[in-house]
C-alpha cells in the first residue's frame, strides 16, 4: 500500500444512498489523491494513453511501489460523468470476479473523477483483434473459445449471482480485456444498470454502441438481460470472424456483421465467416459456436438462451443443432 496516496473518502458523508449496501460500497473504496496519480502517468503524459472510452480516457499509471495501473478519467464536463462514476464505484468495489476487471480504487477531489483498475497486459479485443495491425495479435482457436468461455462466465456471474443483478449494456470488444495469459475480464460499468429481481425489463434512454444493441433495446428503449445475451452474441461472431460490428460492411447489400452471417447461414455457408488468420481448428467446434452466437442474436429477446445457458452450452455437451 502507497499511504501517502490514500485518503479517507469524506464526500459520501450526508449523502443519501439507495441504499446502505451500496454506501459501504464506496466507503471501502480505496482513494488516491490526485497529484498522486498525476505523479503515476507522468502528468497523464499523452504516451501513457491506453484509449478513451464514451466517459473519459485512460492511461497507463505506475504506483509509487511499482503496481502498474490502468487509470481512466471521467469527463468533468456534465452532470453525467459523475453519475456514471458513482454508478461504478458503488456497484464494482467489492464484485470480484476472476472475469471482471479489479477496481483498485478512486480519486474524487475537486472536480476530478478518477477509477483506477488493474493494468491488463494485452489491451482490449479491439486493439488484439480487430484493430490496426500493428496492434494486432494472433489469438489461435484455443485462445478464442478461452475468450467466448470467460466472458461468458464473467456476464453470467453479474446476472445472475450479483445483488441486485447488473445489466452491463455495453459489451463490446473494447470492453473487453486481456490479462497477460489472455484471460477476458469484462470493463467499463459506466452504463451497468442495477435490474432488481421482480421486475422483467427496464423502459431507459438508449446507451451503449451501434453494431451490438438488441432490436428491442435499439427501437423500443427495452432493456433486459436479453440485450446483453445479444451483445454477447455479436461479440462471439467478431471473435470468430476476426472482423468489426461496427466498422466493416459484407456482402453486395453492404450488411452489418450479424444480418450477413444470418444471410450465409440460409445459405449453408457458415464457416465463410471463419478468420483466414485461423489455420488449425476443428471445423465442428467452429461451427457450434456459430451456432451458439447465432442462438443469442435472434431478433426476438424471449427466444435467446440466458447466460447461464450460454455457459453450459459453451462448456458441456449440449445439443443445438435443433436449435438453430
């Protein structure tokens, strides 16, 4: 532990929470001030630049003993940013989960919104996977299906098994990051929405990112778990293709990503999709993942699996060929 960076986190006091649960929450958080993290990026140097994110940028910091860390500060702009930083705080200080980026800690002092998380060694999948090739890094077969596995977990684990459960409503590849062995740990909660046990599906303003939303969630502003079982399905179908959602367009009719892999499927032309960088894979593994993606980006929400069976169907024999 730095001392000399840490600070009791005094503004929550007098505040009113929802609840008592999520003030504990934040009251655990550790603080940095922020000439310490100033002093951690070299004055948030822009080399240190990792990326930016709909809510801020983020930069590689080093601690004072040595941690590396990935720093991202919030836009102080609007009333947003720092309801999107309390947002995160309350609901990732104390959900650990060995798929979901750490929240090391906070700074809140004037008017900076500061999260600071472990530093993941590999970057984001949009930088690995989809980005310039310089950047680029070969993840074989057994690395992506790892990939599809964790995330899924890590998603099951906040729908499911965190109270009250998380919608993330933004997975995307950005979204997701890669540890040193290219484990996926699932970040930036600055949209999550608490989804409490007796109610089916939340009515909210639109957020997230053109290319992953759910019809439902895109036309009618419906938010449910389904949306993020969607998202996830999208994501499944860039690993496998090794190409964008939101940047890349296919065939004559210029579809995006899902409605051209569905456009092959009516076609029996699924493995067309596969990443010409993948040279060694069983061609039926391949294709029950396919399968799996396809089964979680069905235009009806009530038809998608939920999590939890994206896990099982990930990581037991489950048949679903009569599925899809």
């Amino acid at each position: 532990m730095v001392d000399n960076c840490f600070g009791a986190l005094n503004w929550c006091k007098g505040r009113k929470d929802p609840s008592s649960k999520s003030r504990a929450q934040v009251i655990a958080t550790k603080t940095f001030s922020y000439s310490c993290l100033r002093s951690a990026t070299g004055d948030f140097h822009p080399l240190s630049r990792l990326g930016e994110g709909g809510y801020g940028v983020v930069h590689k910091g080093v601690l004072k003993d040595g941690t590396l860390v990935a720093i991202k500060s919030l836009s102080v702009e609007s009333e947003q940013g720092k309801h999107e930083f309390m947002t995160e705080v309350g609901m990732i200080s104390n959900t650990r989960h060995p798929n979901l980026v750490q929240l090391i800690g906070c700074c809140v002092e004037g008017n900076h919104r500061i999260l600071v998380y472990e530093f993941l060694e590999n970057n984001s999948l949009a930088s690995s996977l989809l980005g310039s090739k310089t950047k680029r890094i070969v993840l074989d077969w057994p690395k992506r299906a790892a990939i599809f596995c964790g995330t899924a977990s890590g998603l099951a684990f906040l729908h499911e098994e965190v109270e009250p459960n998380i919608v993330h409503r933004d997975i995307k590849a950005s979204n997701i990051l890669l540890d040193g062995n290219f484990r996926p740990k699932i970040g930036d909660f600055g949209l999550a929405k608490l989804f409490p046990d007796n109610i089916t599906h939340i009515s909210t303003r639109v957020a997230g990112t053109v290319g992953y939303l759910a019809p439902e969630y895109a036309l009618l502003g419906q938010l449910t778990k389904k949306a993020d079982v969607y998202s996830f399905g999208v994501l499944m179908l860039e690993i496998v293709s090794g190409k964008s959602s939101t940047k890349d367009a296919f065939g004559e009719n210029l579809l995006v990503l899902v409605d051209w892999i569905w456009k092959l499927k009516e076609e029996n032309r699924l493995l067309e999709i596969v990443d010409p960088e993948l040279t060694d894979y069983d061609e039926s593994e391949v294709m029950r993942y396919i399968k799996i993606a396809l089964f979680c980006t069905q235009a009806a929400a009530q038809r998608r699996p939920s999590m939890k069976q994206v896990v099982e169907m990930l990581t037991k024999d489950v048949h679903i060929n009569d599925i899809i």
